[in-house]
DNA sequence: ACATAAAATGTTAGCGCTAACATTTGGGGT
DNA sequence: ACCCCAAATGTTAGCGCTAACATTTTATGT
C-alpha cells in the first residue's frame, strides 16, 4: 500500500542522516561531521565524495542534536516590547545584520510591554539554551534577573544606559539626557507654555520626560499642566486625538515636545487641519528621527537615536563574549543628536 | 581555588537536568519528565514534591534533548524580504499572535529581496527542521522548492495568491487584482495621465504594476510613458525623489499610483512642497493602508491589505497541520479593499 | 629502507530527554 | 483474604551528533 520507504529505524521521520552517508561511502559518521564542520581535518578525496554524497542525499544536519552534543546552540535570544514598532525594526535589523554573518540565529520574543510576560518569556527563551541574551531596558523584576543569571550566559541590555546598573553589559543612550535636551532646546527658543503628550508610556518614555519637566523647571517653567500621557500603544493615529485633547483643555499651548515621532506625525497632521501654523503657532517636536521625519512638512524636529547602532553593538558585545575575545567597554552610551529643523 | 561546584560529569555547564531533580527525589527522571509534561499522569503528592524542587534548583528543560527525543521542534520557521519593513511588521505580529498560545516558537530568515539568500537560508532554516514554515510569496526557485518537499513538513506561502499553484498551502491576495481595482478607479475618476512610481519592484509589485496597467489599456489610455521604477529600498524619500523626477519629465501627470504608502507619504509631502494641490491638480494614490495613511492631509486613497491576517490566517493553518486538524481550504484569498480618500 | 612525526580516520561514550514497554502499587468488589 | 484492573512509577534504549582518546595511514628526513 504505501510507497514511503519502510526504514529499520524506530522512530523518525527519515531523514537523512551522518550516519546515513557514512554507511553509503563506507567510513565512519565522524569523518563525515568534520569534512562538514572541520573540513581541514579531511583529506581531500574523502572530503568531496562526502560532498557529493550530502548533497545527492539531501542531507540537512540535526540542530538539536549537535547542540546537545557540543552545548552550544549557536543562537541568541532577543527580548524585545513589541516586534511592530518602527523603532525595534531598526534595532532588529542591527542585531540581524551583525548575528548573520556571525551564524548565530536570533530568536525573538515580545513582551507587549508587560513584565510579567518578560518573566514567563525568558523562562521559555533560556529552554532553548541561547548562547546570549539582548534585552530591552534595564527595569527587570528580580524574578527576570535570577533566571538570567542562573543561565551564566552574556546578557546585554539595551536601548537604555545610565539608569541603573547592568545586569552584565549595556548599550543604550540616556532618555533622561535626550528629554533634558530637547527641554532646554525649546526654552531656549523662548517657548512660554510647553507641553507633553506621549503614548506607550514605558519606563523610557517616562524617563524622557522627566529630564523635559527637569529643563522646564530649571527654566522656571510651570510645566505639570501641559502634560497628557496615555499606555495605550503608540500610533499617528493616537498623537492626532492627544493633540486635539491637550488643544481643547490648554489653547495657549505654543510648544509640545511628543514622546515620539509617530505621536509627532499626527500632531502635525491634527494641527494641519486646524490651520494651525506650524511652527509660528504652535511647535511640534518628536523623539527617534525616523524616515520620514525629515520629509514631512514642516519638517520635524526631533532628537535623533542610534537604532540600528544599538542593535548591532549590542550584538557585537555578544559575539564577541561568546567568542572569547576581550571587550574593552562593556558599558556604552551611543549618544543622541537633537535635529533642529523647521517644525520648532 | 575554584569556587565553582565541581561535576563529575565530563561535559556540559553544569546546568540542572531532569536526572538531578529526580536523584535528589529519590525517584526516576521519567517521572519528573511525566509530571512537567503530563501532570495528570503523576500522583499529586509527588507531583507537588517534583515542582518544589524544580522552582528551588531553577531547572530549566533542555528543548534541544527534546526535540531530539521526539522529533519535534515545536519551532516555525518564517521566511520574510525584510524584517524592518512596516508591512511585514503587521505580518508577522498575526504570526505571533497565533504561535505564542499554541507554544509554538518562531524562527525568522530575511531574504534581503534576494532569491540566492532565500536558498541558502532555507537551508539554513531546515537545519533547525522547524515543525511548519511560512514562506514569502509564490516564486521559488527549483532549488528552494525541492529543499522544502524533502523538509516533509507544512508549508504556507503567503502575501500573494492566485498567481501560480502553492508548494502546500497559500494564504494572500491577488496582486494583480488589486493594481487593476485601483487603475480602474482612476480611469472612472477621469484621470488622463496616469503615472505610476515604485520601489523595491519585487514580484508582487511587478504584478501590481501589471494589473494597473492593464487596467489602463482596457480604457484604452496610453500609461507605459508615466512609469518610474526602481529596486532601490522603498521609503518615504524616496517617494519624494521619484514623484520629483516623473513630474520633471511628464510635468502632464494627473495621476500617480504610487506602489506602496511610503512611496505616496513621500510624494505627497513633495507635492506640498511644490504647491501641487492635491488631488485638483495631481490626484495619489497608495497601497496597503498603512496607519497613517488615513490621518495623512489629504488623506491617502489607497487599498487596503489584510497583513495581520495574512500572517495569523497563515499561521493557523500549519498550527492545524501540525495538530493533525482537518482543514477546509489549504488556499485562501483574503481580499483588498480599496479605500477612497481625499488624496484621489 | 627505516624510524618518526604528522595527518587522517576510527572507536567509544554520552549530551538530556522521552517512547515503548515492564513492573509495582493501590483500590474496589466479593 | 483474595483477585482484578487501573493508576503510578520504573527500566531500557536510542534520538543524531561530537569530544576525547585510539589507531591507522601517509609524508619526511636520513
């Protein structure tokens, strides 16, 4: 009845095996492995007959099985908020790009910025025995930090620095820094009545705007009034709504700082429709410089973030530590760059 | 010296296994792999004692035994153009969102738009042989494809339908289709110089492009002279670039049909940059129906894709493939929509 | 031709887990 | 007290691969 070769084997699908090639050439599963993996070690007659035979065969190596042989799954974790974000697509892509070429697989894992699911996630991610960890932020519970240390493999957190300390290693910019500055930029363009909005308020977020309130205050600015704030996720959508909200209580608003660019876009937007004069009437600025940040009208004005640096650093640090090789700075602030344009 | 705790064994980091668990237990370590994996099969007096001591020792399995074990990975593997892209972002959160509660871990790939990389990552893929795969578009080299069929395993291929038979199963829309849907509301708009810009020109844009085209044709308008084309990464300045150079040489366009939304957010804010009034004196329109497409002044008239469905309806089929569920239709066309707006 | 090192290949065992079957234990029912 | 069956637990072996050591083959110098 059945046409599926019948083989003497148990259990399995069939596939073709190291063994399987061995058999067929006549030497042992060993040679084949390191004219696969090592092969130098072969000579090289043997060494393209094997060739030969894996590809006839079809012959694909078992992951599970090596990692169990050797301890190392060649693979890193990465636990991220949320995998739709504009912003973690660029960190993503500097992860990729650096993990790639270093074979190692990168295994994700959205948290929706909830740390209770961070803590079941990095329980199931330490089930694969990743040989590294990158991790979004510094605020863990300590659940999530026992767990990552019982694992005694290199952790880097990222996208934040200066906070608080590291677990291991760290790569990140200072949002309390990059609020402050983007504070002082908008007194200093002798703004009178400033205002926040901000979606998905996470840690970082708030930790912008608490260096903006901090640069107000400094200046002597009343500012806790012109503040509104949501946890409902971040959309252009969500920044036209916060914007027309914060109009309404406070006209005489002349300035808002968004929490990022996204928010920004449908501010401008919302203002647009308004016939609000941008930035004569009203200053919009964003946070991350993404894309199109320098191609809408006005241009906005937005403090610029090393995205793709922080994941592509972040991932050499771990590269580097799973290869042994020394690494002089475990600790780094990439920095952040305020880009004056013409929307403030 | 060495404060570290001293194994016997001979390999390995000295991590917890099932065998410490049920050695201190005094009891086998089937058992304790029976009351974490099938807890009804375990008398609760020891099950209990078997969880205490699993939560005090920070065991952790190890998925690479197991699968090696049971042939199963409970691992899907995703192969995508770019990761950083917006549409696929939506993509792959419907992917998730469907593998998370089934505890089915997801694996991605970028092809980078290249069809070399495609194979060698495949390859690449099947080394972890993943339980499913989830595969982007329906033109696959013979090598891919003959990669897959030995893989034996559910295959879905997604984001577009229609266009030639599936390996396995097809979860997309008509590409062609939806260029012809939004050339004819063009034409019946009374638009005489339809233009049409595009980036990242993939196989999917390319039938778009067709299907608008033909569109064209069948009203009998001449629309070959108004097309700009590249390879070139798709972004929002680029759409300003392109509908710059198109207005440069056919300065008669009415009409543009740009091949994504960031290619239209970039031409409409070079058209106000310009003072084109749109759509009086140049009419856009874009594809997919980005969030931001429907807050954008004026606001974007564009078609609507299904993305998070295609990828969550995608993943629900190998998730029943995998369970050995019965399914009705291995090939599902899940629409568009086009969205008439102001730009258009 | 022969000793000797180096290169190539092989043997054995075990990574941590679970399938399949084997055995023991614990309740009823009489 | 006895049997019977089901529930609970155990034993054995093997998934596919590679580390570590063992052996054979080949090249090198004299």
């Amino acid at each position: 009845m059945s046409t599926a070769p019948t083989k003497t084997k148990s259990r399995g699908k069939g596939r073709v095996t190291l063994e399987d090639i061995a058999k067929l050439l006549n030497i042992s599963a060993i040679t084949v492995s390191r004219a696969l993996n090592s092969p130098e070690k072969v000579s090289d007659k043997v060494r393209i007959k094997i060739e030969t035979a894996v590809s006839e065969l079809g012959y694909i190596p078992n992951r599970a099985a090596k990692s169990l042989a050797t301890n190392r799954t060649n693979t890193i974790a990465v636990v991220i908020p949320s995998i739709s974000n504009t912003v973690f697509s660029n960190v993503i892509k500097g992860i990729y790009d650096v993990c790639t070429p270093a074979d190692l697989d990168v295994l994700f894992a959205n948290t929706y910025y909830s740390t209770q699911k961070e803590e079941s996630l990095i329980a199931k991610l330490l089930t694969q025995h990743p040989d590294g960890i990158i991790i979004t932020g510094l605020d863990l519970s300590d659940k999530s930090k026992k767990l990552l240390n019982n694992a005694a493999i290199p952790i880097v957190q990222i996208m934040e620095t200066g906070y608080k300390d590291p677990i291991d290693m760290n790569v990140g910019i200072s949002h309390f820094g990059a609020g402050k500055m983007m504070g002082e930029y908008l007194v200093a363009r002798k703004y009178q009545h400033i205002g926040f909005i901000g979606a998905q308020m996470d840690f970082r977020s708030q930790r912008r705007m608490s260096g903006f309130l901090t640069a107000l205050n400094n200046a002597g600015l009343e500012a806790t009034d012109y503040i509104l704030t949501t946890k409902a996720a971040s959309s252009v959508k969500l920044g036209g709504q916060l914007i027309a909200d914060i109009l309404t209580t406070h006209p005489q608003i002349d300035a808002v700082f968004c929490n990022n660019d996204d928010i920004a876009y449908g501010a401008i937007y919302e203002c647009q429709r308004r016939q609000l004069q941008i930035p004569q009437q009203i200053a919009i600025a964003g946070f991350n410089d993404l894309d199109a940040s320098a191609c809408i009208n006005p241009s906005l004005t937005t403090i610029k973030t090393p995205l793709y640096e922080m994941g592509s650093t972040a991932a050499q640090l771990l590269v580097k530590r799973i290869k042994n090789q020394p690494i002089d700075n475990t600790c780094i602030d990439l920095g952040v760059e305020l880009k004056a344009r013409d929307s403030a």
